[in-house]
C-alpha cells in the first residue's frame, strides 16, 4: 500500500498549471553502507493528476494499492538537501500498482527451443520414433 502525503503545483511544458500527487511507501529498513547499522526510511515518488487543489488537498491520507519501486533511468545530478553535496543517480522511484508489482518480469531468450532441445543427444530423449515402449 501507498499513502498520498502531500501535493505539489507544476508547470507543463506549454505553461499548464497541474498538481502532481507526492506518494510514500511503508516503512523499510536499510542496512548503512558507511556504519553497518540499520535505519528506516520509506520510498517517495510523485505522479501526475487531473485534480484541482482543493481535491489535491482533500487526498492527503489516501491509502491506495500499489508499490513504489526502484527504476534504473539516465544518469542525474541530485543534490542533497543537508550537506549540499551532489551526487549522480542512476535511479529514481515510481509507482508500481498492484497487478504490476505481482507479475514477475519476463525476459526473452536469446535462444530458441531448436537451439536449446537440438543439443540433447537422442539417447536421452523421451521417444526415439514418437512411441513409448517400455
């Protein structure tokens, strides 16, 4: 499940005001890379609405089915807000629904059946002649 956290006002590229919903995830927890301990965070991403403010506004709390899931993208600059240092990213964060985030990815071979069944030696086959003996 996701929550709706706030909303933010953007511009189109044709000067279209629009508000986009901002989205967080449950909490997870993640291992530091520079102390080795644990500390909780929570994914966030933003998406796209035809609502108006007000409806924007009364949205805030909305659970909805879904994920937020790491998506590899061109690389960007990032900086964070803390320290003021920048750094490049190679992901970002979208949301995923439910349908999407229970169907395993699927990735097309680079081998076809012939290619994979044409080197098992006949000996190990079912059936020689397509008949079953025993």
């Amino acid at each position: 499940m996701v929550r709706i956290v706030n909303y933010q006002k953007r511009m189109s590229e044709n000067s279209k005001e629009f508000f986009v919903l901002e989205i967080q995830s449950g909490i997870t927890m993640v291992k530091s890379k520079e102390t080795g301990k644990f500390y909780a965070t929570a994914n966030k991403a933003t998406i796209s609405s035809t609502f108006d403010e007000v409806a924007c506004k009364a949205l805030i709390g909305t659970e909805m089915p879904g994920t937020i899931a790491k998506v590899a993208c061109e690389p960007y600059e990032y900086v964070i807000k803390d320290t003021g240092e920048v750094i490049t990213l190679h992901h970002r964060f979208e949301y995923v629904d439910e349908v999407e985030a229970a169907t395993p990815a699927v990735e097309k071979s680079e081998f076809t059946v012939e290619e994979l069944v044409g080197n098992i030696p006949l000996r190990n086959s079912f059936s020689s002649n397509g008949v079953l003996q025993h």
